[in-house]
C-alpha cells in the first residue's frame, strides 16, 4: 500500500451554515479515513465558530484561497447555498481535487450532467451526498420492501413538513427557483431520491406548488404525484406552513402497510450537540418505531439505526480503491429532471 493510501484523505468543506457545520465537518471530523484540513466561510462569526469547533483545520475566507492551495488537499465538500453548487463543483474539478456536492447536484439537469462528464475527462471522482438514504426509517422501509414484507406496493405517500409561519432570514428564504430556492428543490431532492431508489425511474407527474408566505422568494409548500414505471405511484408532501403533520412515511401494500412517524433523530441530535461517535447515535427509541399490518393486526417495527457517516465510509472506499460510489451522480441527476418537469407543469397550470 502507498503512503497515499495509507494517510487519511485530506478533505476540505466549503460553507458552515447547518450542511457544513451539521452534516458535514463532525463526520469528517470523527473518521479516521478523512482530515479536516480546511473550512471555508466569508462570515466573520462562522469562521471563528469553524476554528472553535475544529482546531486542527485552517479556516479561510474564500474558495479562491482553498484552489491556490489545492495541491495540499485530495477531497473538497460543497455544502454552500444550492445557487453556487454547479460553480464551485467546477472550479473543484478544475483544481484537480475529488468532490462531494450537497443536495440539490446542481440547479439544473443540464449542469449536472456537464459536472459528471467534466469529472471522468479528468479523471476525478464526483458523487453528491443524499444523506437521507441512510435515515434510520428509510432504511428499514427498504428492508421490507426488499423482503416483501408490505407485498405488491401500490402508493408510496411520503412527508417531510414543519410549522414556520414566519420564515427566519437565510438564503433559503430569498432564493428563487432559478438560484436552486424553494422546498421542492430542498427538501423535494431527498424526497424524490427516496421514491425513486425504492420504486425506479418516473414516467409521469402531477404538482400543486405554491408560495404561501410573502417573505420567501420560492416555493414553501408543495405536493408531488409520481408514477413511477415500475407500476407504484408516489405521493410526496414538502411544506413549511403545515400546522399538523402527517405521517412521515404511510406505504401500502397487497398484504400490509408500513407507517412511521416523525423525522430520523440524526439532525436533531447533530444540532443539539452531539457526535457521530456517540454512543446510541443514530437510535430512534422504541416509542417512536414505525409499526407493520392492516387494520387490527400490526406491530412494531424496530428502527434500523440511522448512519449519515456510512456515505464517508463508503467515499473513502471509492477514493482508495476505485470501488462504488456512495451516491451516482447520475440520479442526482434523474432527480433534477423530475424537479424540472414539476417548475413546467406548474408554470403551465399556473
């Protein structure tokens, strides 16, 4: 094995907002694969909030300031707005470093497809992190599925929403859809990245998208119908105007359905503080499984344990052997697609 092999891959992430403070830099931080070398951030408070929390990284200003270094570096992480991704991926490439863009790829399906033939003329390795395919329901949604468990799925109804009438000030709230803003472009990727990995590709769509608040530039609350090709139909809810909410996951069946509730308890603890390393982290308590069955008989389903650093693991694994990467950039792509279809229709129905 070369030295190469052997040290860890010195990593580099670009924006410490909540991608690269929350799901990025702590697991990095924490595996013994990777070094956290660099943080990128022009906000004077998170750059001395990136120092405080990660000694060992030097933090910089600008991207401009990580290429002129690059030769020192192996990995760079895009966790900045969604806008930017394309850009900056680019630059990435051109710096001849390997690279990990968060969620949405690119703003659009074109871009993204130019990102991936960039990346194989020059040789590097570009995956995008859909860290959502490691939630602990997901997870064990996709082991009954795979078992047969529910039988012949028939409808895939699948829920990400919150409470926030009065949006706080970010670049989430003033983006608009053409800068990669809005919640079909946030929450909507991993939403359709999951119904896609369980069902296949799409072959037809119906949307209701709107805006319900004044203070933000895009999109807030919208329902997405797939028909997948393999004969499943999706529906999917993203909103941040919903007063109640509904079941996370609700999956049906020819012999069972499958329900859980609430969100997978990574972010939350990521936020409150604590560490991939933890012990228990990633558990959701036994009151909150999701539970198996039809009406009057169904039990409890045990939820896998959730693990966002399963998609390091794996990155470090293609970038040492050449093996698999965690996520294809390719159905980052398919995702973008439907994501344009839905802004068409809308505009047509509109």
């Amino acid at each position: 094995m070369t030295d190469a092999a052997r040290r860890p891959i010195r990593a580099a992430v670009i924006g410490f907002g909540v991608s690269g403070r929350i799901f990025h830099a702590p697991f990095l931080a924490a595996s013994p694969d990777y070094s956290l070398d660099v943080i990128v951030t022009r906000d004077a408070s998170r750059r001395a909030a990136a120092a405080a929390r990660h000694p060992l990284a030097r933090v910089v200003a600008t991207p401009e300031q990580l290429w002129a270094d690059a030769a020192e570096l192996d990995l760079v992480v895009i966790g900045s707005p969604s806008g930017t991704h394309a850009a900056l991926a680019d630059a990435a490439l051109d710096a001849g470093l390997d690279v990990v863009v968060d969620k949405p790829f690119a703003v659009t399906a074109e871009e993204g497809r130019a990102l991936i033939a960039k990346a194989e003329r020059l040789g590097r390795r570009l995956t995008v992190f859909q860290n959502r395919r490691w939630d602990g329901d997901f997870l064990t949604l996709r082991e009954l599925v795979d078992a047969g468990a529910l039988g012949e799925v028939r409808r895939f109804e699948s829920r990400f929403e919150w409470w926030q009438p009065e949006p706080a000030a970010s670049w989430k709230t003033e983006a608009t859809a053409r800068e990669g803003g809005g919640i079909l472009y946030d929450l909507g990727t991993h939403l359709i990245d999951q119904a896609m990995q369980l069902f296949g590709p799409v072959s037809d769509l119906y949307v209701e998208l709107a805006r319900r608040r004044p203070e933000s530039a895009a999109d807030d609350d919208v329902f997405l119908a797939l028909e997948h090709a393999s004969g499943v139909t999706s529906h999917l809810w993203m909103s941040a105007v919903a007063p109640l909410h509904g079941p996370r996951f609700h999956v049906l069946g020819s012999r069972a359905g499958y329900a859980t509730w609430g969100l997978d308890v990574q972010e939350p603890s990521l936020l409150a503080g604590a560490l991939p390393t933890d012990p228990g982290f990633g558990e959701t308590p036994e009151a909150r499984w999701g539970v198996l069955g039809a009406d009057g008989d169904t039990r409890p389903v045990p939820t896998k344990r959730g693990d966002y650093g399963e998609f390091y693991r794996l990155l470090a694994v293609a970038l040492r052997d050449g093996g698999p990467l965690p996520v294809d950039p390719a159905d980052a792509v398919a995702v973008l697609e439907v994501i344009e279809h839905a802004h068409a229709a809308a505009s047509v129905t509109a």
